[in-house]
C-alpha cells in the first residue's frame, strides 16, 4: 500500500482563501483583525516562523505587526509591553515568539497575556477550557492537526491514538483534543518501554517528539493515519520529520509530509485564532 499524502500545504491554501474572504466582512463592519508578535532577541529560527505567520496573516488581511527587543530586555519591561497590548484595542492577537531568554519566566510571560488575546493558545485559561471543553483558542498545531483529520474525513471515534511525545504546546493538547473526538489515545515519551510495540497499535499515529527517524516503517500498523509533527535537520541541512517518510508512505494509509504538512497548519490556526478574536469584538 502508498499512502495518501494529507497536504498541509493545500488545505492551509484553502483554509486561507475562506479566512480572507471573513477578514473582508469584518473590515466592512469596520473591524480590521490585528496581530502582534513580540520577539526578543534574534534567534534566526524565531525569525523563520516569524516570517512564515507575516506571510500568512498579509495574505488574509489581518494587520500584522513585529515588536522586536534586545536580547537583554528585563522581564519586568517585556511584561509591561504585554500590558500595553493587552490594553490596544487594534491588535486582538498578541504572541509572544518562544523560547525566551533564560533570564525571563517563559510562565510568568504567558500568564501575562490576555487569555481573550492569547491566539497561540497557551495560557492556562485557555488550556484548561480546552480541558474541559469549553470554547477557547485552541494551541495552533494541535488545532491545525485536528483541522487535517477532520477535511480527510478520519473520524477519531473509536480508534486508538498514539501521540508520541507529551509537551505542553503539542503532545498533551493533541492528545487530548482526539480524546474528545473519542478517540482511545495512548501517550507515549522518552521513558516509555518498547515504543514500537505501542506505536503499532496506532490507527492514528501523531509524533511529536523532535528526533529525525524515531518512526519507521516497522514502527507502524498497516493502514493506520500518520501525523508527523517534527522538524529537525538531517546530516544535510534539509528539514525532516520524525517519521521515515520513504518507508512510512508504504505502510499508512494517510501521512502529512514534512516540509508542507503540519507546518503550514499551525500558521493557519494562528489566523484563525485572530480572526476569532476580532469576531468577538463586534458590537
Ligand atoms: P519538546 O522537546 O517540548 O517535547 C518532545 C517530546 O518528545 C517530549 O515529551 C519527550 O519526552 C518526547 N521524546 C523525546 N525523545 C523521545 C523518544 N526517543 N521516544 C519517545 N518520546 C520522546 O518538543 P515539542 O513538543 O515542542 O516539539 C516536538 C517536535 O515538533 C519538534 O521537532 C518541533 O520542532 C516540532 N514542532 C513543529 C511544529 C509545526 O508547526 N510543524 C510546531 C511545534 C513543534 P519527555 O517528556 O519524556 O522528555
């Protein structure tokens, strides 16, 4: 069997085009949807995404602004920055590029954010609305993964989920957000025994673990849903999932690629989020 490749790339496109066209509607209700990201530092791959989320929120509409600060900004004046966002009714999306500098409270910065402007998804308040099923800004590529299986038409119900890997941003919400698909889901980390033997048991598969190959063909059952959420370098320079892609491809039955699957996704729910967040300010 050749699995079906699930573009991420294609149903970004798509999901773009329908936000765009409500980015109009909004701004002829004279609502223009903002978002800032505040970066400090220059960590070339912060800029990398940063480029990628400018990109797409440009091409939907939404007004897109870049706050940039030195490495050697306190804490003290990054949360104060944040207070002035939380307060600017132009921007209804603020997100705080990670990682920070070690010197700053990576907690302490989130908790900072406004959960009503929080469109990465990462604040307590909107994880744990998550958790218990309540509306709120879903954390951007959990979102986006879901927002893939859903226009491939694969119904988590019943099936067993395996999520390799237990973040806060990725494994733990994924995991969660199939379990209220109904999916039966497994975790999976660095101290599980034997992890072949449970990946195997996967008809839904989601790795998350940071590590070039930790998947390969003989990791996965026929047939089964493959989300490679992993972005890593091989030997040479090019950007990799976690999966074997080659030998995955001939055992699923659907695979997201990597560059172009779960990618292009979490940018995508990112403009989601904002557009939601400028919906919400309507009178
Ligand atoms: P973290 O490093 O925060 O988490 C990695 C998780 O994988 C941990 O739970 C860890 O276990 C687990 N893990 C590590 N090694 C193994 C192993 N050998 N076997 C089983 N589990 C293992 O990473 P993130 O969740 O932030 O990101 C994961 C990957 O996804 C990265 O490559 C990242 O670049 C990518 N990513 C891609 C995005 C996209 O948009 N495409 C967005 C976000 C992330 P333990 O908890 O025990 O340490």
């Amino acid at each position: 069997m050749t699995a079906s490749i699930i573009s991420g790339t294609e149903i970004a496109k798509q999901t773009r085009s329908q936000l765009a066209k409500e980015v109009a509607q909004l701004r002829e209700e004279g609502v223009a949807p903002g978002l800032v990201i505040i970066l400090v530092g220059d960590n070339p791959a912060s800029l990398s995404y940063i480029k990628g989320k400018r990109k797409a929120s440009e091409e939907i509409g939404i007004d897109f602004k870049l706050e940039q600060f030195p490495e050697s900004l306190s804490e003290e004046d990054l949360l104060r920055v944040i207070d002035s966002y939380n307060e600017d009714s132009r921007f209804h999306g603020i997100l705080v590029q990670l990682p920070l500098p070690k010197h700053i409270d990576e907690i302490a910065v989130i908790e900072k954010i406004s959960p009503e402007k929080d469109v990465d998804g990462f604040h307590p308040v909107n994880l744990g609305r998550m958790l218990t099923g309540q509306k709120c800004f879903l954390s951007c590529t959990p979102a986006g993964i879901m927002e893939m299986l859903r226009i491939k038409g694969v119904d988590p119900a019943g099936k067993h989920a395996v999520v390799v890997g237990r973040s806060n941003i990725v494994g733990k919400p994924v995991g969660q957000l199939l379990l209220k698909e109904n999916a039966t889901v497994s975790y999976c980390h660095s101290r599980t025994r034997d992890l072949s033997s449970i990946t195997k048991q996967a008809d839904i598969l989601v790795v998350a673990a940071g590590k070039a190959n930790l998947i390969t063909g003989n990791d996965i059952k026929p047939g089964a849903v493959v989300i490679d959420v992993g972005m890593n370098r091989n030997e040479h320079g090019k950007l990799c999932g976690d999966v074997a892609f080659d030998e995955a491809k001939e055992v699923a039955s659907l695979i997201t690629p990597v560059p172009g699957g779960v990618g292009p996704m979490t940018i995508t729910m990112l403009a989601y989020n904002t557009v939601e967040a400028a919906k919400k300010t309507r009178s």
